[in-house]
C-alpha cells in the first residue's frame, strides 16, 4: 500500500496556507496532481488516500477529487489500482458520501478511529459478501459459498462484482497444488 498524504499534495498544488478542500476547482488541481502520482504505481497497488490533517472538504471538492477518480478507476484509467480512504473524520465521510451516492459509487473508508466503513452505494448482498471478506481477509467462491449457503456460481459472481467496483483485490494463489482466486480486502 502506497499512502498519498492529501495535506502535503494541498500544500504543494495550491500554495495557499488552508488545510481546508473548498471549490471545485481546488478539488481538480487535487484530483489532477493524483492522477500523475497514480499512472507511476505498480500493477495492483492499493492507493491510500490520506485526510487525516485535512479540515474541512466541501461537497464539490469530494466531488471533484473522489468521486471522480473512483469512476475513472471504475472505468479502468488507472490500470488494475485500488483506492482506499483514510483519516476520515465525520464530516468529511458525510461529504464524500453525497458525492458518490449521486454518482451511485462506492469506496472503502477507514475513519481516524482506525474503523473501517464502506462509503457510498452498494446492494445489500454485496454488503453481505463484503462484510465477510473484511471480517476473515480474505476468501475463495468455495468458502464464500459454503460459509452464505449460497450456489458457488452465485458467491463467484458476488466475488467477481466487488473485484470490478475494485472494493477487494482478486489475487492468483495455488492452493493445494490448484490454481484458485482468493478475494481480499482493501
């Protein structure tokens, strides 16, 4: 995992003194200078996106800076990368989830009492099922399957639309001597 600290990039982009994400336009030059940082990343790499010494983010700039590269990484811009968010505090996860809620997004969070939160829209059985990868770490179709009482066809397809949403991270293991996809968390 790889953390980009929000506050330092604030600082570098738009030289003003605030510790505040006001404007939209504010939020773009964030959003751009992450963009840059992102095509650098390795395949699979998991971007954590620091708040922790940001004030205040208004909805245009969670906007602007998350919902936006969360559907770009949606639609495969960035290449196989995931996004996390971290030091949230309360207000700013209200803000962000306005923002992907209306863009019909979502995003794993993590908030400044190290609790992790899922921000934005997601269906329930999909909540279910990662619920349960956030619980054990991580889990194949098979132990899905058998752990929901579900048909492996249906927890492989679940598996499969949490990975594209790039809510877990689909991983290539060998297990007993056989090839297998292992899904986990952010």
């Amino acid at each position: 995992m790889v953390a980009y600290n929000i506050y330092k990039l604030l600082k570098e982009e738009l030289k003003n003194g605030s510790s505040d994400l006001v404007t939209r336009k504010s939020g773009q030059a964030i959003r751009e200078r992450i963009e840059r940082d992102i095509e650098n990343e390795e395949s699979g790499e998991v971007i954590a996106l620091d708040f922790s010494k940001i004030g205040v983010i208004d909805y245009s700039c969670a906007d602007e800076i998350v919902a936006k590269l969360i559907s770009r990484l949606l639609s495969n811009e960035y290449g196989d990368k995931y996004i996390l968010l971290t030091g949230l505090s309360d207000n700013q996860k209200e803000n962000i989830e306005v923002a992907l809620e209306r863009k019909d997004l979502a995003v794993i969070a993590e908030m400044r009492d190290g609790e992790r939160v899922l921000l934005g829209n997601l269906h329930n059985y999909l909540k279910d099922t990662l619920d349960a990868i956030q619980k054990k770490g991580k889990i194949t179709a098979k132990e899905l399957s058998e752990a929901r009482k579900i048909e492996a066809n249906t927890s492989g397809t679940r598996l499969l639309n949490l990975h594209k949403k790039r809510l877990v991270r689909k991983i290539d293991e060998t297990r007993n001597g056989t090839r297998v996809w292992v899904y986990e968390r952010v």
